[in-house]
C-alpha cells in the first residue's frame, strides 16, 4: 500500500495520476458517498470510457481506489491523500503561473497539469511557502 512520505511522490505514471486526480475532483463536487461514476472521469478528461476502467484497474491493484459491485468508484485514504496533494500542487502552479508570470488562466491550467508530475514534494513545499510569504494561499 502507498505510503505518504516526504521526497518524490510520483508513485504513479502522469496518466494515473490525472485519472486519480479527477476522481478526487469529482468526489469533492458531487460528495456522494457511494462513489463516482467512471463515465463521469471519462466525460472531464475527455477520454473513452474503455481508457478509464484501465487507469481504474490499475489504482485499484495499487490500494488507491476501491469499486464497489455498481461500478462506483470511491478513493482509499491513501488514494484520497495521494490526490489531494497531486490537486493542491495543479491549483498552486496555476495560480503562480497565472498571478504571478501572467499566463492566462487556460494556459495556466494546462501548463500547471504538465509540471505538477515533475516537482519534488520539497520542491512544491518551497514553492507553497514562497507563494504564502507573497500573501498568495492556496485553498484546500
């Protein structure tokens, strides 16, 4: 089972870990607490529904999501914490690239998306706490 450590996170392929990042957002929107549908991942990332039952079979064999007999998709506390750093890393990026170098937002997103899989997690530390010293947070 994945272990939240400090140093590089990247368990995961860059793939796996934006699937595993839209799951997380659309838990976070819909807060259903049966799970979300595969249909709807595929709908965000805009892929086949075929190309998100194998990112599901993967993060399930990795203890990072569970499939209840409906099809739902619910993450595990690892899969949940996981996502929630991958997130937080896209969403201040974002802001740096956009507040800070003036991206435009769209932009931003897509770039933010790119870079999130590269940094260290000292690295997205540093960066974080530089933006916060710049009055900029990042909202949970």
């Amino acid at each position: 089972m994945p272990q939240a450590t400090e140093g590089v996170r990247h368990d995961l392929t860059m793939a796996n870990e934006d699937y595993l990042e839209s799951i997380y957002r659309i838990t976070l929107e819909t807060e259903d607490p049966a799970g979300i549908r595969s249909v709807d991942v595929a709908d965000q990332l805009q892929v086949s529904k075929a190309s998100v039952n194998k990112a599901i079979s993967t993060l399930k064999d990795g203890g990072y999501v569970e499939q209840n007999r409906y099809g739902r998709v619910m993450l595990t506390p690892a899969g949940r914490e996981y996502a929630a750093h991958v997130w937080r890393c896209h969403r201040m990026l974002r802001t740096f690239l956009n507040r800070d170098l003036g991206v435009d937002y769209d932009t931003a997103d897509a770039e933010a998306c790119l870079m999130e899989h590269a940094l260290s997690y000292d690295t997205q530390r540093r960066w974080l706490t530089y933006l916060e010293g710049q009055g900029i947070t990042i909202d949970d």
